[in-house]
C-alpha cells in the first residue's frame, strides 16, 4: 500500500503554484555520477551566473557610465577591486551553504539573537529595495528608447514583470537559469560590438587597471567608486548564493561537500568574470565616447544613447544600448525577486507567495521612482540611480561581517571553516569598504 508523503504533496502542491519557497528546491538540480570531474563541474554551472546578473544591474550602469564620462579610465580599477571582492565572498558564501545547510540568513537568525538579528533583516530589506529601485528606473528607461514607453507609465509597466517571475519558477530552476544565462550572453554581444565602434585606446585602457590615490584626494570619485563597489559587491548577492548553491543535489560525505564548495566557486568566479567584462565595457564605452569627447557630464542613461550615434557614427550602437539595459533590468528582476525570499523566509522563517513578496517590494521601489520621475524629470533619474549603489555600499558591512564572522567559525562550520588566511583577506576587504564609508559621510558632513 502506498504511504501518503503530507510534506512532498504540499511541496508539490507549492511548485505547481508557483509559490514555492527556495528552501523547497533545494537539491532539485541532479549532480552528474560521471567520472569525469569536468561533466560534474557542468553540473554545478548556473548559479554564479544568477549572482552575477546583480553586478551588471542597471543601477551599476549608472554609477559606471558617471564615473567613465567624469574621470575616463580610471575607475577600472574600483571595478577590478570590487570583482576580486565579490570573488572572495562569494566563495564564502558558498562555503556556508555547503558546510552547514544554512543560507547567510538562516545563518544569522541561528547565530544572533532578536535584537540584533532583526536589524540585519531591516537593513537587508532596505539594500534589497535599493535594488529593486535600480531595475525599476533601468527597466522603464530600457522600455522608454525601445517602444517610446513613457517614464512614467514604464515604471508603473515593471510592476507587472512578477508574472514573468511566476511562470519562470513554475518551470523550474534550471529554466531561470537558462534564461539569466541567454539575457546575459544578449548584453556579452550588445557591448562587445559598442566596444569596437568606440576604438578605445587600449593603453589608457590597461592604465586604468592600476591603483591610485586620487580616490582618496577626491571626493566626487570617492562618491562614484563607493557606487560602483556597492553596485558590484551588493549585499542581496550574499544571500543570494547562500541560497541557491543549495539546489544541487551534491552528497553527504566530506569529499563530497568540498567537491560541491570547489565547483561552485569555479561557478560563481567564471560568471564574475564575464560581470567584470561587462562592467568594465560600460566604463570603457563611456569613456571612449564621452570623457573623450569632453562631454564628463554625461549621467543619464536616455542621454547616454541619445548621444552614441553621433559619437560612434552608428545607428546600431544606441539600440544594442537599449536593448542590453532593457535586458538587464529583467534579469535583475529574478534575481532580487529571489533574494528578497530568502532573506524574508531566512531572518524571520515568514513565507509570503513570490508574486506577494514581488508586488510589496516593486511598490516600494516605485514610488519614490515615480515621485523623482514625475517631479524631477528624467534628469532626476540618474541621481536616484547613483544614490541607490551608494546606499548598498554604505549597507554591506552589516552583510559581510556577519558572513565572515559565522565562517570562521569552527563549532558552527566544522571542518569547513575558513582558514585564517580566508578570513583575514575577507576582514581587509570588509575595513576597506568600511573606510570608504566611514571617509564618505565625513566628507558629505564636512562637505
């Protein structure tokens, strides 16, 4: 006689729904038995492409197309930097994913008690709207230069994107992946061949990789690299992979987790990677068209294409424009949809349906997006964009230490603690950023 599984049928019942919770996902994606640790490694390929999306987001856009018209090349540096940031906590997150069967959330509601655990959710939620923030702006401006949509009802448009999401997750998680993964290789091609039409000078390009202390001489690049180091190294990711690591079906065993932990950072490295191209060819582009040119005042995406066909001599450069943010913004969209459960569920273990949770966090995001829209203009934009990477950045430290801090922990990691060398780069990476914030709000008090 069959045995009625109460717990699988509600599971079930949840995914044909489309309301499933990620934590009833995980170890959903098979793992290869192959010998060949190469056709394994394929299987642990997909989420560190859906991290990555949240380091190409439209709010990075800003922050990078600001900081390449204003200063040229030199803020590649601040990319790179932010990149092996993202690499090194990232392999953290993983790590405890694997080891402890813990998203960063969970982690923290088990290490913390109420009172300090509750704040990490409520500062967790405000970097998460400052996000969704960034797509709602980018997506409507992408809907805006494709179909003539205007802001403001493109703003209210993005609203709707929660079906998208619903139908997404009703095919499964492999499926999300596919589709970050396809959006991801449109925007690789779009800039690519913006990169070319622009004829960057390769040298000052190479230049701009290597450190420099105007960064902390002045204070407008201080405000754009905080930007674009909260644009890339965003609090919402850590969650995130945490999470989403854990919907392959990896073993029990030692060897097993630790095979898991390997592949998934060579996973999350390699989608970092392309990130890294992409950002950079943002800041290179306007770089290359813009500061060039003189124009180092150049912010607002509209403005931006507008101006690229003149610049670059193309009509096909300000579409592939429109088409990669237009791109962006959707693949931002399910990502921070997911990001937005897993720290709700996580911190507080309340499970709202995802088309509940999208409609409250896409509110939030959009009225002050239609406010600035409708009293500010479209100029008004490109400073909310801006402003919302500085508020991620200014958010981190309250995601990161805690990362570091539960990693480095033998009693809750076991043997997968992280060694001390791990932990001591983490702890620079978490000072510097910290330092930043800290010489940020002195110079806008002083200021």
């Amino acid at each position: 006689m069959a045995v009625f599984d109460a717990g699988a049928s509600l599971t079930s019942w949840r995914r044909e729904r489309g309301d499933a919770s990620l934590g009833e996902v995980h170890r959903s994606v098979a793992v290869s038995t192959a010998r060949s640790p190469w056709r394994r490694m394929v299987s642990f390929l997909g989420p560190g492409y859906l991290v990555a999306v949240g380091y190409m987001d439209p709010g990075n856009w800003a922050t990078s197309l600001a900081g390449g018209a204003k200063f040229g090349t030199a803020l590649l540096f601040v990319a790179l930097l932010s990149n092996i940031m993202a690499i090194v906590l990232q392999h953290l997150c993983a790590r405890l994913a694997v080891a402890s069967g813990r998203d960063l959330a969970q982690a923290c509601r088990d290490a913390y008690p109420r009172w300090l655990a509750w704040p990490l959710w409520f500062l967790a939620e405000i970097a998460i709207c400052a996000t969704d923030l960034a797509e709602v702006i980018g997506t409507a401006i992408g809907l805006k230069l494709l179909f003539g949509i205007p802001l403001e009802i493109g703003v209210v448009i993005t609203a709707l994107d929660v079906f998208l999401i619903l139908w997404l997750q009703n095919k499964g998680f492999r499926w999300i992946e596919a589709f970050v993964i396809a959006l991801l290789g449109v925007i690789a091609v779009s800039f690519l061949v913006q990169i070319i039409l622009a004829d960057p000078d390769w040298g000052q390009v190479l230049t701009g990789f290597a450190p420099s202390t105007r960064i902390l001489t002045d204070a407008d690049m201080l405000y754009l690299s905080l930007g674009i180091i909260g644009a890339t190294v965003m609090p919402h990711n850590l969650y995130l992979h945490s999470a989403i690591v854990q919907t392959r079906a990896y073993g029990e065993t030692e060897a097993e987790k630790r095979e898991a932990v390997r592949f998934a950072t060579i996973d999350s490295t390699l989608a970092l990677m392309m990130a890294l191209a992409i950002n950079a060819s943002i800041l290179i582009l306007a770089a290359s068209a813009f500061h060039r040119a003189g124009m180092t005042d150049v912010q607002e995406l509209d403005r931006a294409h507008t101006l690229l066909s003149p610049l670059l001599g193309s009509a096909v450069a300000p579409a592939l424009f429109a088409i990669a943010l237009l791109c962006c913004g959707l693949n931002s969209t399910v990502t921070a949809t997911m990001a937005g459960q897993v720290v709700m569920e996580g911190f507080l273990d309340i499970r709202l349906p995802p088309w509940l949770r999208r409609l409250v966090t896409r509110l939030v995001a959009i009225v002050p997006a239609a406010v600035v829209t409708i009293w500010y203009g479209e100029g008004g934009t490109a400073k909310l964009l801006i402003l919302s990477q500085v508020i991620l950045s200014l958010q981190l430290p309250f995601a990161i230490i805690p990362l570091i801090l539960i990693t480095a922990s033998r009693r809750r990691m076991g043997t997968f603690a992280a060694p001390a060398w791990l932990t001591a780069t983490a702890g620079v990476i978490a000072a510097i950023i910290v330092g930043l914030n800290i010489k940020l709000i002195v110079d806008f008090v002083l200021g």
